[in-house]
C-alpha cells in the first residue's frame, strides 16, 4: 500500500513543486511506482513533466468535485515508474465548489485509497495556501514533507504552519505527521543562510534531511523542457542534490 506524502509549504517560491517532480523521479528511477498529484491550479507540476495544462480534458479537479475515478485521470510520464494526476486553472474553484460537498475535507482520501495497492508512493504537490484543497492533501497523507528556503521570510510562516498540521492531526487525520524538512535554493555564500540554517536545525532537529538543495541554473531550465533534471542533466549540481536527497528519504523509509 502506498505511503501519502504532502509537499507543503504555505509560502510560495520556495521550490516545493521542484523538490515533488525531483524525488518522484528519482524514486521513480529506483524502480518505486509513483504517482505525483498536482494540486495547485497553477499547474507547475503538469508542466513540468511535459504537459498542456490547456490540453487536459480532465483533471484532479475532476476526481474532487466529478467524483471521477484517480485510475481514470491519471497520465504515463515519461520516466518509467511515474505518472501524474494533473491539474490545470479549473482547479481554482475547487475551494469554492468543495464547500457544498458532503465530508468535503475527505474527497481525496476516498479516491486515492482505490488505488494505493498500484504504487509504492504518491506525493501530493500542495497549493502554497492552507485551504480547503491543502486540507484534502493532508487528511490523505501520511506525512509532509516541508521545503525551506535558508532565509528570514521563510522562518515568519513556520508556527502557523506547524500548527495547522497540528490541528488536522488533533480533528481530521490523527496519523499525520511531519516526513522530514529540506533546505533549498540554498546560497552557501550568504551569511545568513548559514545562520538561519542553524535555527531552522534547531528547531527541526532530526526532522531535517542532511541534503541541502543548492540554487542552480540547471534545475530552474528543467521545467521549461517538461522533463525533471534526472532527464535533463544528471551530472549537474542540482541533480546530484536531489538524488542524494532522494537515498536519504528512502534509507529513512527503511
């Protein structure tokens, strides 16, 4: 049966949707079945692996609100071992149109356990909001995984964050708990980075992967191919990072 892992981060920018595409594909890689979910309207996760958001004729969107079947949306990638439950701007509704569905933070949960049996993983791409879709991704996790930027703003939003985890674990998904935390677009050269690191260590502890992701051009290209860096340049810097990363978690699962 398949481990839930939300990707999620209520401040955007912070590399969430690079680190979801990047560690599916290398568990993917691994020979783990994965399937990545895109939850944010924006779509990032479906461009990102190759694919029109104005193409889509159905959608994530059509699984919460249609009550369509996961099977019947979901789409090969082009890494073997990975597909995707794409999403495209219908879903900006869907916190509008989830609040007149009956058990509405559950949606999710119902869908995804018909089909937990076909993989080894599924990771939701989370919106950068604390919602009613974000709430659905973490009633049907297992866990979060959290990404980080090593800088000030991103300290600020920490608590609130940690203490809606808390409340959907308390109400809604007493299971739910915190995977690990990754530092990206990590900036060695800063000062600050360096410090802020430390705090973020403190506060996170164990909690927090070794692997630091560090800022690289070659990964901010990925997308804009619709291929993860695994395809894109394996050798560079950022890939190296993330495969890393990638043995880490899954020695972690161990």
């Amino acid at each position: 049966m398949a481990k839930i892992i939300s990707f999620t981060n209520k401040k955007g920018g912070v590399g969430k949707t690079t680190t979801a595409i990047n560690m599916a594909a290398y568990c993917a890689d691994a020979g783990k079945r994965v399937l990545l979910v895109d939850m944010d309207s924006q779509g990032n996760a479906t461009t990102g692996l190759g694919f029109s958001k104005s193409a889509l004729k159905k959608s994530v969107y059509n699984v919460l609100i249609d009550d369509d079947l996961v099977s019947a949306n979901v789409l090969q990638t082009v890494v073997p071992n990975l597909d995707i439950l794409p999403a495209n701007v219908d879903l900006t509704g869907a916190e509008v149109d989830l609040v007149y569905k009956r058990n509405r933070e559950r949606i999710l949960k119902n869908a995804l356990d018909k089909v937990q049996d076909d993989y080894d993983y599924i990771f939701l791409d989370c919106p950068p909001s604390l919602g009613l879709v974000t709430i659905n991704a973490w009633v049907a996790s297992d866990s979060v995984i959290i990404p980080l930027q090593s800088e000030y703003y991103a300290l600020e939003g920490v608590s609130q964050l940690m203490n809606t985890i808390a409340m959907v674990r308390q109400h809604l998904n007493p299971r739910l708990q915190v995977e690990g935390v990754v530092i990206t677009m990590y900036d060695g050269r800063a000062l600050i980075a360096k410090q802020i690191t430390a705090e973020i260590k403190k506060f996170f502890k164990n909690k927090l992967y070794e692997i630091i992701i560090p800022r690289n051009v070659r990964l901010a290209e990925a997308p804009s191919h619709g291929v993860p860096i695994l395809l894109h340049d394996p050798k560079c810097v950022g890939a190296r990072a993330y495969k890393a990363l990638t043995d880490e978690f899954l020695s972690r699962q161990k």
